[in-house]
C-alpha cells in the first residue's frame, strides 16, 4: 500500500519560483512519482477494495513540462509564484502555516500532488477501479484560447489520445475510456466549441471529442447535460495541514461577531444594463444612506458591505476580503461571466451564510460536496429575475430570516468547511480522518466509474 509523502524539502523548492527551481522541482516530482506508483502493494487490503486507482504514467510534455514556461503565456501574467509549495502557491505571510495565495488555474497540479498521497495506488492498471490521467489541460489550453493556436483549438486533447492509443493501448481499450478520469481547471464552457465551428469561437473542442466521450472529467464548472462532468470546488487560500490548525480556524469563524447583514466581495455591476451585480451595488449604496436616518435592527452596524475586486485586485490576497467575510451573516453570491465563482466557497470558509440567485451557481453543479436536498439549510435562494426585474429587495428577504434561523444555517455552514477545503499535502493523519474536497471527489468520481461500467456491461 502506498501512504508517504514528498520529503519535506521538495516543498521549498517553489517558494522563490525561479525556472532552474522549477525544472529541479520537476525532476524531484516524477522521482517520487515513480517510486509511489510502482510501490508494491497488498491487493487484499481491505480498505482498499472497490478504491484501487493507477496513475497513468503520461509524457512530461502532457503536465510539468507546462509549468516550466509559467512565466511566458499570452495575456497571464507571470504565474510561477503561484506553482509554489506544490501548486498552493506562496503563503500570505511569513509565519502562515495555513494561508497561502492560491490561483484555482494550478488545481491540476495540486490534484496531482494529492493523487500521490492517495492510499490506494496500484502499478497494474488491470488491477485497478479507476486510472488517473495527470493532463493539466487546463494549462495546456491556454495557448488555444489566447495563443498562436487558437485557430487550431480543435486539435486540443488529440495528441493525448494518440498517445494513450500507442503506450499499452490494451489499457484504454479494455473498457473504452470509460474508467479513466481527468481534471480541468477551468470551466467546462472553455473545452466545449463545437468541432463544426469555423472560424474558431471561443475555447477549445477538447470535450466535444468523441475520442474523450467516454471518460469522467472533473471541472471548476460543469454544464447541464454531459454525463461526464462533475464539478468540483474552487480552491480556496486555506490549506491546513494538521487537525489542529483547522479546528483553531473553525473556532475563529465560530467567535467571530457579525457586524454586517450582508456583503457583495466581487467586481462589476458598473454597466447600465440591467443586471444582479449592478441591482446589488444599487441596493446597497441606498442601504448606506438610509444607515444615517434609520436605526439598524438585529445587531448589525451595517446593512451591507461590498468588498471591490474589480480588476482581479483579490484574486491572489485573501485578506482583502475574509476579513470583511467573516464579520457578515450572508454572502451574495450573483453570477458573473459564468454562473460558478470562487467567492462562494471562501464565503463557506468564513462561515458566511450563501445567498444564490440562480442555481446554475452551486445547486446543480456541486452534488457532491454540497447536497442538493441540503441547500435549504444553509443558504438562501432569491430569483435574480424577482430582483432584477420584479422590485424584490434582498435585505427585507435576508432581514425576514430568524435569527435562530440564521444561527442554524451558519452551524451547518461550518459543517460543510472541511468539505470545501483542498487540505495541505502531507497533512497530519488526524486531519486525513477527515474527508476534504479531494477526497469526496476520488470517492464520487470512483463511485460514477463503476456505475458507468455497470451500465455499460448491460449494452
């Protein structure tokens, strides 16, 4: 059974992220790799059975070899920082064990990372109950939706398939794709332009492949219909490593005094089209002047609070906004350029009580982590159209709300943290008897694999 981890030194060799760093980095990866994946193993140990899962052995051209050019991709800026400390990024602070500025672009890696960990592995894929495939196609197509390919974006993923066609093809073959499993660290909008489109539209036809029809892949945002995908969490900035370290956290969240109805902590809404960001802005810049002539009920200084990150001025420094997260009783949480954000899983973290205003946002994308029939304990659902359109004001909603209530969905709001949270790599074993998002993933994408087998042996 494979259960160690990455000696301890190989996590410095990201924190100043220099190319030669990198390229050592990579070398040390696939080391490891090597030794935990041909580890032997018992194949009758108990806790493992229905949870063996290889890792396919892929050319570094498909993963790492992606991350050594952080610094040269059109129109990012330079992301090798963020490949620190094996893709969580460089802490916040000098003396931070937990935080650390995380770009959700690197999932890939950090799942990688995780995979390794994974007590479970097996060297025979025969053997196996689900086959990984580390492709940071995330990263990788980059360079169609910005690059010089991006009039060639319906050729991304086929280099992969022909090598998994010429590298033991006996291994995709035995059950057509259909136990191999991926992650993508974008939405799955990005992977879905339609082969027939020319010229080219925006993304890239990685999952309109019929190649890749067969195959379970896990996105930071799904689309309603092909089986295939799963939606999984944005990763947060919080990375624990011991038991301790989060239940310090929890206990924080739990004192913490809520000041603040509630807070908006995003961008737009500046346009002067009708939309839910801009009807947010406008009700709570009205909140602001009825402060100074009403009285404010429920013990709350503030009505609402909008943390401003336009320009992406949040996207890498948490305490911009968990600090004013973790003083307000809800979040909202409207879409933007697509219906899923981040911002809803750090709200989590805070202990921040979701608002949602279309369930393409969380409901329908999240099953695994957040339960669909549980919505209604720990967040509130308001129609954008009633507020947008309709005159409904989400304070009078929010302000509706018990506030034993309120108290009752902020305890199951913490409840489900550890669910949310990608936790550090080589964490403490205490910690690891809690399941975080990764692990709910592994278990659930396993669990659609063989399902998906079993129908499939019926045809």
């Amino acid at each position: 059974m494979v259960g160690q981890t990455f000696p301890q030194m190989t996590s410095g060799f990201f924190s100043m992220a220099s190319r030669p760093r990198i390229l050592i980095w990579v070398a040390f990866f696939f080391f490891f790799e090597f030794v935990f994946c041909e580890s032997v193993i018992d194949p009758d140990a108990p806790e493992c059975t229905n949870r063996w899962i290889h890792i396919r052995r892929l050319p570094t051209r498909f993963n790492l070899d992606l991350l050594t050019n952080c610094s040269e991709y059109p129109v990012f800026d330079d992301f090798c920082p963020y490949l620190a400390n094996h893709g969580l990024g460089q802490k916040t602070h000098n003396n931070s064990h937990s935080w650390y500025r995380t770009d959700p672009l690197i999932l890939e890696l950090v799942f990688h990372r995780r995979m390794l960990e994974y007590p479970c592995l097996t060297s025979d894929p025969s053997a196996a109950d689900a086959i990984f495939l580390p492709y940071y196609g995330g990263i990788d197509a980059i360079r169609y939706l910005f690059g010089p390919e991006v009039n060639s974006s319906f050729e991304h993923g086929l280099e992969l398939y022909e090598f998994l066609q010429q590298d033991s093809p006996e291994v995709w073959s035995r059950n057509g794709g259909h136990n191999h499993f991926t992650v993508l660290a974008r939405p799955a909008w990005d992977f879905s332009q339609s082969l027939d489109n020319d010229p080219p539209i925006w993304g890239t036809s990685f999952l309109e492949l019929p190649e890749f029809y067969n195959i379970t892949v896990l996105t930071l945002e799904s689309r309603p219909w092909p089986w295939q995908e799963q939606a999984i969490p944005y990763p947060t900035s919080f990375h624990p490593a011991s038991l301790v370290l989060l239940d310090s956290w929890v206990q924080r969240v739990r004192r913490s005094r809520r000041t603040t109805l509630m807070l908006f902590a995003g961008g737009g809404g500046t346009s002067l089209l009708p939309n839910i960001r801009r009807s947010i802005r406008s009700e709570c810049d009205n909140s602001s002047n009825s402060e100074n002539s009403t009285r404010i009920t429920g013990g709350y200084s503030k009505l609402c609070y909008i943390v401003d990150c336009s320009n992406g001025i949040c996207e890498h420094d948490p305490i911009r906004y968990m600090k004013p997260m973790l003083q307000a009783s809800f979040c909202l949480q409207p879409p933007g350029d697509t219906p899923t954000r981040r911002s809803t899983f750090d709200g989590i973290l805070a202990g921040c009580i979701p608002v949602f205003f279309e369930d393409l946002t969380a409901k329908s994308q999240y099953g695994w982590h957040l339960p669909k029939e549980e919505f209604g304990e720990f967040s509130v659902f308001i129609p954008k159209e009633d507020v947008v359109f309709g005159g409904q004001r989400i304070l009078d909603v929010l302000m509706g709300i018990p506030r034993a209530q309120v108290r009752r969905m902020r305890e199951k709001v913490m409840e489900l943290m550890p669910k949310i949270l990608y936790r550090k790599h080589g964490s403490s074993l205490g910690l690891r008897t809690r399941k975080d998002a990764f692990d709910i993933a592994v278990d659930g994408t396993i669990g659609r694999i063989k399902s998906r087998l079993e129908k499939v042996s019926l045809q």
